[in-house]
C-alpha cells in the first residue's frame, strides 16, 4: 500500500496498462493532443470521456504537460 503521495501516483501509472490498456505515455499523448489545453479541463475531460478516477486523470493531465502531480511537493 503507498504511504506517500509519490509512492501512490508510482502505483497508479504501474498499474495503469493493466487496467486501461495503455501506458502513461500513450494516455499523456491522448490527452494532449485529444483534451482541452487547461489542466483542469483536461482532467475532467480525461473522467468524464475515458472514466478515469480522479488521481489518474491528474497524473495523465500532468503527464501532457511534462511534469509529475507532487513536482509541486
């Protein structure tokens, strides 16, 4: 079980191709070139279009922008 933020979004984009079919290149490429341009559209893009859950579309929505959810951290 992930005890830290980071630890938790390594399990997620482990765990991303087995549950999705994709990795989190090709979900990152999706979104970017697919998705709104803003962040937070894109993840309620990525939910509402691709029913991800919250803490992946973020991850993903990251992704496409280069950058990790907890580079902030």
């Amino acid at each position: 079980m992930p005890t830290t933020p980071k630890d938790m979004m390594a399990a997620i984009e482990r765990n991303l191709p087995a549950r999705t079919g994709k990795t989190l290149a090709q979900w990152a490429a999706l979104a970017k070139r697919d998705g709104p341009k803003e962040g937070k559209d894109r993840v309620a893009w990525l939910r509402k279009e691709h029913r991800l859950g919250g803490a992946t579309a973020t991850l993903v929505a990251c992704a496409a922008e280069g950058r990790r959810p907890n580079d902030d951290y």
